[in-house]
C-alpha cells in the first residue's frame, strides 16, 4: 500500500506542476503536445485516471509472473540441474576404458568376462584383480588367477597381456588357461601362442602344450588326455581345476616337438617361409626367418596354401 501511495504521490506532483504550468508558453507538457496541434488545456483528471489504470495492469502482470512463472522457472533449472548430475554419474567412465566392458565389477569369483568382442574370460578364482586399457592394449594384474581365456584380436582389442608378481603373460591370439597361485603358474594352451617371461627369460608356448614355473623351476612338455579333459570342463560350475593339473603332471609326455618348416603362399602372390606356430580354422601362425623370428598371423581368406618344407 506504501508503494501505492508513493506512486500516487508522484503522478499528483506531476501532473499537478504541469497544470499549473499548462498556459504558459515554456510548459514541458505543451511542448510534449505540440506535435499533436492540441489548441486547449488537456483533461489532466482523465490523464490521471488513464495513468493509474496503466500502472494498476503492469502491476497486476508483475505480481502474476513473480507467483507462476518464478516458482516454474526455479523448478525447471532445478530438474536440468539433477538431470546433469545424474548424466554425469552415468558416465563417470574414463575414456580409456570405453573399449572395455566387464560383466560384473565386484572381487572375481566365478565370473564371466567380456572385452571388445575379442576377448572372454572365464574366472574361477582371483585376488587383487585389476584391468586396465590404453588404446588396443589390455593389461590385466592379479596375484592369484585362476582362469580360462580365449582371445581372437579385432580392430578394437589387439593385444593382451597378464601380469603376476612373478610371471608376464603375452597373449598372440589363443585358447589358454592359467592357474596361478603363490609360488606357482601353469599354463596350457589349447589354441594359438602363448609368450611367457619369467625370471629374465622368454619362451613361446603353443597349443597342445603346457608351461609350468614353481619357484626356481621351469617345465615345458606337451599335455595328454587330462589336458583335453582340463578345457572340456574348466568352464562347468564347481569344477576345481588342480585336481586335473596334477594329473597333467604327473603324465609321462613328451617335450613339445619342433614345429614344421613351411611356406605359406597367400592368394596375393606372396610367399612366406618359416616355422609354424599354430594353425586352425581362421588362422595361421608363423615364425618367419626373413623377419628376425617374429611370429607372423595370416587369417585363412589371405592364404591360398600352405606347403611342409623338408
């Protein structure tokens, strides 16, 4: 009402000085007019009331908007502002682990794993399991595992590697399995290569064959039906593997043969000699002389044959 009043009281003191004012020649308010040619006095009662009932309508649309639109427009920039939390929350991801999606994220225990469609992992059993990606490398660290891997690289996922304390795995491109517990890591491999280094040392381990390092000790060899029957049933529930890693070793085999000296000519004219590492239905792997020893993979639509070199 107080503001009414001081309104009020500032229009009465303008129009009232204008009045008083209106025949004089230097009026503010004729020479307002005198583009209109008004030639009498104006009605300054209607233009007070006029005044008023324009000032009333403004006031009226002011309150309106501060009682609806304030409280809608308060409310609106707190949903936008929950919305963008929770998107936020949502993709708190770190861009370099986009490629990366792990069926579960609590302590690995009998659980499945799945990574750029190039790799699976079945878990047994694991301790201080981590992962971690950086461009087309996956680096996964435990410091027990006990899992069956199989690996077929594509665009997204080209190489993996498996750290222990003791014990680096490199994988080429394969079907393996790994126990690992303190003091002792074995490996078999069922396709493809497996490189491990450990105490200084590297070595290749293809399919058919197992790896064993306990303490100072070392044992390359080939596994028998125990290790078919390792494979065939690693993935069933309640499965436990070292019962069946035992009889792995505990068989008579013999150590890996040396692998055959081939040519592989490919469809595009070219010839590669070398040794093979591995061969199966999508791919095949050799160690080419004329590149120093690096191991070579060919998929199965680039080959046109493959012949022994004696």
């Amino acid at each position: 009402m107080s503001a009414k009043n001081d309104k009020s009281g500032e229009i009465d003191q303008l129009l009232n000085s204008s009045s008083q004012q209106a025949n004089k020649a230097d009026s503010p308010l004729l020479r307002a007019f005198e583009h209109r040619e008004l030639n009498k006095i104006p009605d300054f009662d209607r233009l007070r009331r006029n005044i008023w009932q324009r000032n009333l309508a403004i006031e009226a649309e002011r309150r309106r908007f501060r009682k609806i639109y304030v409280p809608l427009a308060a409310a609106a920039m707190t949903a936008i502002a929950v919305g963008s939390v929770h998107l936020l929350q949502r993709q708190a991801v770190p861009e370099e682990n986009t490629v990366v999606a792990a069926a579960a994220s609590s302590p690995a225990q009998s659980r499945e794993l799945h990574y750029s469609q190039a790799l699976d992992v079945s878990v047994k059993s694991a301790t201080g399991f981590s992962e971690n990606i950086s461009a087309d490398k996956l680096q996964i660290k435990a410091s027990a595992l006990s899992a069956r891997f199989n690996f077929h690289p594509n665009a997204a996922l080209r190489k993996v590697e498996i750290v222990l304390p003791d014990v680096v795995f490199e994988v080429i491109g394969t079907q393996f399995i790994l126990h690992c517990t303190e003091g002792r890591s074995f490996l078999a491999v069922s396709e493809g290569t497996v490189k491990v280094t450990a105490s200084g040392k590297s070595r290749l381990v293809s399919r058919g064959s197992f790896w064993l390092k306990e303490g100072d000790k070392q044992q390359l060899s080939n596994y028998g039906v125990a290790g078919q029957a390792l494979f065939a049933s690693f993935s069933d529930p309640g499965f436990q593997p070292r019962e069946t890693i035992e009889k792995i070793l505990s068989e008579k085999s013999a150590p890996p043969a040396q692998s055959a000296r081939v040519s592989v000519i490919l469809k595009s004219g070219s010839v590669i000699s070398g040794t093979l590492i591995s061969e199966n239905g999508s791919t095949v792997e050799i160690r080419a002389g004329a590149t120093g020893g690096q191991i070579l993979r060919f998929s199965r639509e680039e080959v046109a044959e493959i012949r022994r070199v004696r």
